[in-house]
C-alpha cells in the first residue's frame, strides 16, 4: 500500500468522525460535469496518485493509479503500437484515468469500441469506512457476482475513492482513413445508420457543421475497398487526426464557440430519431445515437422529445447545476442505487449530491 493510500484512507476516516463530506477530484477536467457539490467539503486530490504500476503488451493489460494522466497511458501504449480503444476524452492530456471511468467517457468510436466501463477490468477502491478494498484482477474471468469495478462507470465518484485502474488495451489497426461528404441532418442520420449496417470496417460516424465524417479502421485491404464503394472525399491524415482529436476532446467549433452562458445538452437515443430543431443547433455523434444541442430550452420538454425516442437527456454543462442535470432512475433502480450507497458509503460521504440530490 502507497503511502498516497494511506493518507487517503486517514483522511477519509478523519471525514467519517467528523461527518464532513468528500469532494474527490483528479485533475479538474469534469469538475463541472453533475450537480454542484457543497462548498466547505473535505478534498482529497488523487492528482499526485500517478503511475504506471503494470503493462503487459503482449497480455493487452494496464494498471495504472488513478491519477495517472491519460497522456502518460497513452505514451506507454504507443511505445507498442496499442491503444486506449474507447479513447476517452484526454483535454489535452490532463484527464486521468479515474476520472475518465467515475464520468464513463469514450470518444466517436462508443458503438464500436464501447466506453471505459467495457475496458476496466479491476478496481482498488477506499470505501466510506476508509477500509481498501480490490475487486475483479487483470483478466475478464475475474468476475462473480456483482461486477463491481464496471459500478464505478458513471457513479461520479459516489461509491468510493478509486486509488488503482487495470483495464485492457488493444494493438492499433493496421490502416485508417476518413470520408467526408457534404449532407444536410436528416440525410447524414439516414446515411450513417445504413452503413452502419454493412458488415464494413466503420469505427466512427458524425455529422459536424454539415459534413458527414466517416472513419474506417482496420486492414489495410479492408478499408481501401470500402473507401472504392463509399461515396466522400478523403480526409488528409493530419487533418483527420486532428479532427477527431477535436470532437472526442470538445475542442471542435461547436463546443468551443458557443457562449458560456448556454446550456449544452447531451441526448443518448435511437440512432435513427430526427432532429426536431434548426438542425444548425445539433452535433451528431455515435452513428446518430449521441447528440449535442446547445441553448436555453425545457428541460422537460427536451427529456419528453428523448423518451419518445428511446432515450434521454442530460444537462452537460451550464444551466442551473443545482437542479437534477441526469435522467432520474426507476423506481427498482432508484432502490438499487441506494442499496450500493449505503453498502459502500453509509454515511454519504463521497461526492453527496453528484450524481443525484438524493444520492
């Protein structure tokens, strides 16, 4: 046990006598994602907690301490020609690790690679009663029972203080290349789902500022022949790069132009679903499935739109974040969530109201 651990763990027991909540934060790249959290709480940064402690390449296997940067990760995976395949959001390389599995990030290529939460495959976690515990190990069979180290996609820190992350990797595809082309909303959406259909090396479909962005990844010979029966022009290399570096980060024009008093909005849905607004207002990622919209609406109104089609929304960023900014669980799930709470957090420690006002 690292000392980093230890002092973690006094620290939280010091909290728990003094019933005085947590604040966890890593590198303050999702500071703003969830509810706004009480001033005058306890903060424990992991900031420091970095390194490389594991990596096996030719396993396909990492562990690293949760605030390890995303940009040391993906320089030791380089070195071997591997990669992070959900390729979370890096903001320029600061994000770490443990922040990237508490929001479950993953880049454009989520329905082919899956996020964060497919990849981990164990978990070294401090529980509210400063007790360090470890779930699952360094290969997939590691799992009975409740998959504890996946509860961490997602829980905002809620559950328990993270200290140590091993998840797989996987080599880099031998060829990639992007097809642009020019298409209105409706037409993109339509597009998208249909190649996505197509057993074809597809690994990232979006339509941004009016062009459709396809990205195909694999062998060599496989994705030259699609690139011949494809409609779109090809993107340069350097420009392909840079683009997608730029959605998965947040960086494109849409995020970055937009005024910092506008709500953004994050719907997950059914691919296929029309925009219903000035189509100028959207970004869509995921083959269709993840969208961004930005501007002042009902939040009502816009979860109504979500579930009719099969999702719902999120309030990203800005807006009042005092409010409930995720959907709100069933009833079932809703008592699930509490029993999780109360078995790894019984005195609501970490990151109270994150996640949820009642949680």
């Amino acid at each position: 046990m690292s000392n980093l651990t230890e002092l973690f763990i006094e620290q939280i027991k010091t909290a728990a006598n003094d019933k005085k909540a947590i604040t966890i934060i890593g590198n303050g790249t999702k500071k703003t994602l969830g509810r706004s959290v009480g001033e005058g709480n306890t903060v424990i940064s992991t900031s420091e907690h970095s390194g490389i402690l594991g990596y096996e390449p030719v396993e396909l296997v990492m562990t690293a301490r949760a605030g390890t940067s995303l940009a040391e990760i993906n320089s030791a995976l380089e070195k071997n020609n591997q990669y992070l395949a959900c390729d979370p959001a890096r903001f320029d390389g600061v994000a770490t690790i443990g922040g990237s599995l508490a929001t479950n990030q993953a880049g454009p290529s989520r329905p082919w690679a899956g996020s964060l939460r497919d990849h981990v495959l164990g978990v070294n976690l401090i529980n509210g009663k400063g007790e360090a515990l470890r779930f699952g190990g360094q290969v997939m069979k590691n799992v009975a029972g409740y998959d504890v180290s996946r509860l961490q996609a997602g829980a905002m820190g809620t559950l328990g203080l993270m200290t140590e992350i091993s998840f797989k990797v996987l080599p880099k595809p031998a060829a990639s290349l992007t097809l642009v082309q020019a298409l209105d909303a409706p037409e993109a959406i339509e597009r998208m789902n249909t190649l996505a259909g197509q057993p074809k090396p597809l690994t990232a479909a979006s339509w941004v500022d009016g062009k459709l962005y396809l990205q195909l990844s694999g062998a060599k010979s496989a994705v030259e022949g699609t690139v011949e029966k494809w409609e779109g022009d090809v993107l340069p290399e350097e420009k392909a790069s840079i683009f997608w570096g730029n959605l998965r980060d947040h960086k494109a024009d849409f995020f970055s132009q937009r005024q910092s008093d506008k709500p953004l909005w994050r719907f997950s849905i059914n691919s296929t679903a029309k925009p219903f607004l000035d189509q100028e207002s959207w970004l869509i990622d995921w083959a269709g499935s993840q969208r961004w919209l930005k501007g002042e609406f009902d939040h009502s109104e816009l979860q109504a739109w979500a579930l009719r089609q099969g999702g719902e929304v999120v309030l990203y960023q800005g807006g009042d974040r005092l409010q409930d900014v995720f959907n709100q669980p069933n009833a079932v799930m809703k008592k699930i969530q509490t029993d999780l709470k109360q078995s790894f957090d019984p005195l609501t420690l970490f990151n109270p109201g994150r996640l949820y006002s009642w949680m």
